[in-house]
C-alpha cells in the first residue's frame, strides 16, 4: 500500500461531525488523526442556516461545538482548529458574515449549496428531486441558466470575501452523473469555470480538492474536475487538501489521489494551517 504522505505534512480540515450531518463525536475524528500522525485537524460543521434543514447545525449548538472542539487538544496528538463551513445564500448570508457566533473561528470553509430564492430554495448537492425542482421550476427548464447561476453564486461569495477556502468549486456537478442536466464540454460552462477562476486568481481564498464525492460515492472525480486544477495551476491559484469527511475513518480519503491529481495538474506545493498560520508545503515526488 502506497504510504502517500510519508515524511509530509498530514492535515485535513473538512470534517462534518454528529453536531450537523456528519457520522461520529468529534473526539473520533481527533483520535482518527492522531492515528494516522496527523500534522492538524480540522472541524467545520454546517454553519446555522435562517431556516431548518437536517444537514446543518442547530444555532443553540454552536456554543458547545466551539467547547467540544476547543476541548480537543491533546499535547501529543495533531494541532486541533475550529472552524465552519459557512453557506452562501444570496442575500441573506455569507461566509464573510461578521456574527458574534463566528467570532471564535480559525478558518472558514465558504460554500454554494443553494440556489433559487425565498420560498424557491434548494440544493444542487441534494436528492434529485431539488434539482429536479431547481431546474424545471426556478430555471424554467434551462440547465445553463441553472449552472451559470451557481458559478456567479460562487463569484459573489469570493467578491465578499471574509473565508480561507472556497468549498467543493464545482458542486453543480454532483447530480449531473451521464450528464444528465448539461454537457461539461460545452463552452458555455467552460466560461463559466474559466471565469470563476479569474475570480478567485488574487483573492487569497484557496481552492480545495475535495475528495468528498468519491468517499460517498457520489462522484467519480474529485471537486474540481481535473482540467479545473489545470488551469488554477496556470494562475497559481493556491490549493489545500480537503476530505470532506463526513465520518472519522474518511479524513484523508483517497489523498493520495489528491496528491497525484494535483501533481499532474502542475501544482509543486499545497497550504496546510500549522502553528495558527497557512504555511506551504511541497507535494511529494512521485
Ligand atoms: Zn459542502
Ligand atoms: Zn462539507
């Protein structure tokens, strides 16, 4: 077995515990990293929504979740961080929010989930059926107003600002598996990508790969697509390794892949948050 990050760096700091729609305490995950000689671990549970989901955490939660997580540290084991994955929803919040509740954390994840507006808001990474409804409802049965719209979702969120990494870039992908919605090679969507991208180029927000989809079988590429990563590796766009574990056995799932894919996508270095400040560190030589 391929030992992918001998003598580097280990971290990952996209974990979903029991506090929102993740499987397992969050000592699990903190013992699985110590396991595994993780460098640092980080916790970044679905930020409270203005609405009820049964994906996100609970607003009364949040103070002991910041305990719980803070309460983690363990002289011998991996740099422990609080952080959150903080949903853009346009117009009613942003990653960059500044909330007394975020006033304790030390990274933030921004992430598009929804699209469509009050009384009309649903996933794209959810069951068909909010797909389903986003498109045949909201977009008036255009795939391509649906995927433009989350990529200038996704722009807007980067535009605020206020958050360290930009969650899984190309989620609309999701629920797209045989393309069922749209065609990745057309050049509208590569637009779209492309202009993302020159978004993200300079914001100081990083771009992860995400290894999420492929743990819960629900992709069969990391987010983003390969030739993504080629591109942000053209505008030294930084990246980070995120598992976007949603149990404790799963926080660094397939990261040897992620090594490679970065690797063949250009990269020679990744960001990794040790000693409280994102540091860079090389990618090992295959
Ligand atoms: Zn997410
Ligand atoms: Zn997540």
């Amino acid at each position: 077995v391929k030992n992918y990050l001998e003598g580097v760096m280990k971290a990952n700091y996209h974990s979903h515990s029991y506090f929102c729609d993740g499987h397992g305490e969050p000592e699990a995950y903190y013992d699985r990293a110590k396991e595994l000689g993780f460098d640092a671990i980080g916790m970044s549970g679905h930020a409270p929504l203005p609405f009820e989901t049964d994906w996100t955490m609970a607003p009364g939660r949040l103070s002991e979740y910041s305990e719980r997580i803070r309460g983690l540290a363990d002289e011998d084991g991996p740099e422990i961080y609080l952080g959150l994955e903080i949903d853009y929803i346009h117009g009613l919040m942003s990653p960059g929010d500044d909330r007394p509740l975020y006033r304790d954390l030390d990274y933030r994840i921004g992430s598009v989930h929804f699209l469509g507006s009050d009384g009309q808001r649903a996933t794209v990474d959810g069951p068909l059926e909010e797909m389903d409804f986003l498109h045949n409802e909201v977009f008036g049965g255009s795939s391509r107003s649906l995927v433009e719209a989350f990529y200038a979702q996704v722009r807007a969120m980067i535009d605020g600002g206020g958050f360290d990494i930009l969650g899984h870039f190309d989620l609309v992908k999701k629920n797209n598996r045989g393309n069922r919605y749209f065609n990745p090679d057309d050049s509208w969507y590569r637009d779209a990508v492309m202009q993302t991208l020159e978004t993200l180029d300079g914001s100081g927000v990083l771009l992860e790969i995400n290894t999420g989809g492929l743990s819960r079988g629900t992709t069969d590429s990391v987010y983003p697509e390969p030739w993504i990563l080629g591109e942000a590796a053209k505008r030294d766009i930084d990246i980070v390794y995120s598992a976007d574990a949603h149990r404790p056995e799963h926080i660094d799932f397939a990261f040897d892949l992620a090594e490679d894919v970065a690797r063949d996508a250009g990269f020679r270095s990744r960001r990794i948050l040790v000693g409280g400040s994102w540091r860079e560190t090389d990618l090992h030589h295959s």
